[in-house]
C-alpha cells in the first residue's frame, strides 16, 4: 500500500519506504550489482510495532488482530531528518490500535531502538500520510476518523477532532488551514493552530477516499462521483490583475 519518498539526510540521499512487515526502510538510491541482478542496499530499518504488540503473555500475536502488529499503508514523511509514519492494515480489517513513529533518519542499520524519538500510541489504525507545518504542527488523520494535531518536535498531542465518519485518505495543510475528508462525503476545514478550530464543514455529496491537494491556487478534491475545484474568486482576481512577468528568452 505504500508509496516511497525520498529526501537528503547528511547531504546523502535516500528512498524511504513503509513494509508489509511493519517496518519502516531507508535505501540507497544507487543500485548495486549482485550475483544475476541489481538491487539498491538498506541503509536503516525500524520496527513501528512497538514489542507488545507483537508479543503477549509470551506468544507471538497473530496478524491480522485488533491487538496485533500492523503494516505500513502511508507514506514516510522526511522532515529536519526525522522521519514521521504511522502504522495500520486492509480497512476490511475494521478498526484497531495504531501507533505513530517518529524515527531519527541519521542512524544506520537496524536502528528500532537507537533511533527512536518518540511514539504516539493514542491513535487509531491509519492508513494515512501526516502533514507538517513549517513551524512543526503536524496533523494525521486515522481509519477510525480522529484528526489529530500534534508537535512534531516532542510528540505532544495539541487536540483531536472527530469526523465522526471513517477516512481513507490524508490530512492537507495549505494556507494556515488543514483539509481532511471522510467516508460520508465531509469535507471539513480547520486552523492549522495548537487550539482546535473548526473553520467550515461541507457535504460533497459521496463518499471522499481521496486527499485534498492544493495547486497554483485552487483546491482540488475528488469524492466517489465528482472532481471539485474550490477557490477564492476575489483573490484569483486580484492576482490575474497584477502585471505579470514575462521572460523573452524562453
């Protein structure tokens, strides 16, 4: 289920990627010759299940569970060498425990305990992307429907909010607002602040398994049935008049 990243740490570059096994994976992009093929070389790996939830009482907790190990069906997101993941399963799994990871990018080899920074166990499963803002708010949204906003610095959770609906896709923060949708076709806006704020709520109508993006002004949104463009009339004007720059040479 998840996509890859990428980002620079220590001037290096690196492929991030989230297993089925519930770890999470650093690569070198550069590939290596083997006996009959390439292939391109773990640089770390690290657990996001913490140990109790692969073991209880002794016993190797069976997958899938509502108390068990999880894979990893978002993306890792690099932010200041840290990469920041949650973990979660197949939706027709139902609901369960999650676990959010916040894993120093720096460290090398099997790093699930030399790299830990901090873990947020409070969530649900969630097969969601977290966003960040540039002052370190960071915003996840899991299957069971809480939005939370937490400091992406020490893992402090700030407030949750509850779509009351389960969610497929991502939270978006554009603007000084996060967007998030959910599977009874709300779309709900908030202030992307350390106090909860709910700044609109609208239904598209159907079911929205997407995450919202923002381009070149307009935000962009698909639900079941339809494709959505929200923008800001008086503001798209404002800025068409505006002498616009134009480079000859191209």
């Amino acid at each position: 289920w998840s996509s890859p990243s990428n980002g620079k740490v220590n001037g290096k570059q690196l492929i991030f990627f989230g297993g089925g096994d519930g770890f999470c994976y650093a690569f070198d992009p550069i590939p290596v010759k083997g006996d009959d093929t390439s292939f391109i070389k773990k640089v770390w790996w690290y657990d996001c299940n913490p140990p109790e939830y692969r073991v209880r009482d002794g016993k190797k907790v069976r997958y899938p569970s509502a108390e068990g190990p999880s894979e990893i069906n978002a993306t890792p997101v690099l932010w200041k060498d840290r990469i920041y993941v949650a973990i979660g399963q197949d939706p027709e799994h139902g609901e369960g425990i999650g676990n959010l990871s916040c894993i120093d990018a720096t460290k090398t080899g099997d790093v699930t305990k030399t790299a830990h920074i901090w873990n947020f166990s409070k969530i649900n499963r969630s097969i969601s992307t977290v966003s960040i803002t540039p002052e370190g708010l960071l915003f996840i949204g899991d299957f069971s429907g809480f939005v939370y906003c937490i400091n992406a610095d020490t893992g402090e959770l700030y407030w949750t909010h509850d779509m009351k609906a389960h969610m497929w896709g991502s939270t978006m923060v554009a603007d000084g607002k996060v967007y998030v949708g959910d599977e009874d076709g709300d779309l709900v806006v908030l202030a992307a602040g350390k106090e909860k704020k709910v700044l609109s709520e609208t239904n598209l109508g159907a079911p929205v398994y997407s995450t919202p993006v923002v381009a070149n002004g307009p935000l962009y949104i698909a639900s079941n049935t339809h494709l959505y463009a929200f923008y800001d009339e008086a503001r798209a004007k404002a800025v068409s008049d505006q002498p616009q720059k134009i480079d000859l040479k191209k």
